[in-house]
C-alpha cells in the first residue's frame, strides 16, 4: 500500500473550504468578517465653546464615552475626529417653522480611520439631546457615492431604504486616502422635509411621515451635525437660514 503524505495546513485548507453533507461535498459555511469596532481619540473632547454631544446608546453599552471623540474648530472651520458615532450641537441653534440648515463636509483622507466608507452629515429637529430619550433626524452622505437619512425618537428610525441609497449628485472620493467634499443640507418646508446633497434634492419626506409616533415629535429643534464612528472631517459653512 502506498502511503501519501498531507500537511495539517492542507488538510485545515480543505476542511475550511468545503464539507460533505450526505455524500455530496458543499461550501463550508463562512464566518462573517467581525464588525469594526469605534477607535479612541488621544487627547478627545469637545473644545468648541457652547457645543454639547453625545454618543449612540450602542457606544456607550460598548464602553465608549464622549471624550473618545473629538470636536475642535479653528476660525469658522469645525474638525471632528470620532472615536464612537456622535452627534454635536449647540444649544443656541434652534430652528422653527420652514428652514434649511447646511454645511459643506470634507474628508480629506477618505477611510483614513477605517477600512469602509462611514457617514456624515446635518442634524435638525433636535429635542431632548444628551438625555436618553433624545430625537432628532439626519442626512449623511458617504464618500462613496451613497447617502442614507435617519433618526431617533428615541429608538434609531430610517427614512427610505434600509441600506444607503445612491445618487449621482453625492460625490465619490478617487481611492483610500483621497479628499472627497459633499455640501449637505436639510430644508423643512410646510409640508416636506427634504435632504439636498451637491445642490440636488435626494430625498424628500411628507411631514406627516417625519413628525410621527416612534419618530420625531416635532421638526422645530437645535440643529448640528452627526458623524459616524472612525471618521474625520472638517465642517465649513455651517449655519441656518430661513425659507
């Protein structure tokens, strides 16, 4: 009888690459990639004077805290650097009746702080923030071509699709370490609420379906911005104007 020799490297390869089930050989299950965690900033906080934040429910069941980001502004230029997912605000930005807040977004080191596009965005109809039943609703744009708009009232709400929508109008940066600019912006009219990116209407809403049980109970409120985990930007722009 003639004896083959196989490595335990082959035959761990082989294992994981397919089983037998009833005879027939079938593709191994595979293990789903483990979920990114939030990075800590060095030296974290918020040094913008008036503003407040604070990190998603799930961040700080993970143990995460507000200084593991980081809000800095240098002239009207403000820099956010995250650490876990957080929305900024100050309280003395509020917002009635029909309005727009917008901002111009850079990431000038596209995925610098993780190895998948992360959004950004404007926040209005802010109520209750930094208590555990804030609300609020946001659009972020990501640097690949896709946005998505969400809330919280106070459990996470989306508005569309469940998974980010692409738009022509939201840029896309060239590659990892490229510089990618959206200009965001949410308008509330009497009757719509809407999202504009680049200057093209990506998403529209009634206001009914906005101010809702489970979503907002208003669209008057603070406004700010809303940034994901691993993510850096400078924020230029930033401001309200009424309708």
């Amino acid at each position: 009888m003639r004896l083959v020799n196989v490595s335990l490297a082959a035959v761990t390869i082989a294992l994981s690459a397919s089983v037998v089930i009833n005879g027939q050989t079938a593709p191994a299950p595979q293990t789903p990639a483990p979920q990114q965690g939030s990075v800590v900033i060095k030296d974290g906080g918020i040094f913008v004077p008036g503003w407040a934040g604070k990190i998603d429910a799930s961040e700080e069941k993970a143990g995460q805290v507000l200084n593991n980001a980081k809000l800095t502004e240098e002239g009207r230029v403000l820099h956010v650097r995250t650490g876990p997912a957080v929305t900024y605000w100050n309280p003395a930005n509020k917002a009635t009746g029909n309005y727009t807040v917008k901002g111009t977004f850079t990431e000038s080191n596209y995925m610098g702080l993780n190895d998948h596009p992360h959004p950004y965005g404007i926040v209005i109809a802010g109520n209750d923030l930094g208590t555990d039943h804030q609300g609020l609703l946001y659009c972020a744009a990501y640097g690949n071509g896709t946005f998505i708009v969400r809330g919280f009232g106070p459990e996470p709400f989306r508005m569309g699709d469940r998974r980010p929508e692409a738009n022509a109008a939201v840029h896309k940066a060239a590659g990892k370490g490229a510089s990618v600019t959206q200009e965001i912006a949410m308008s509330v009219s009497a009757d719509k609420v809407s999202c504009t990116i680049n200057g093209t209407v990506v998403a529209s809403y009634d206001k009914a379906s906005v101010v809702a049980p489970g979503k907002l109970k208003s669209t008057d409120g603070v406004y700010g911005i809303r940034f994901a985990h691993n993510t850096e930007a400078t924020v230029t722009g930033f401001g309200m104007s009424k309708q």
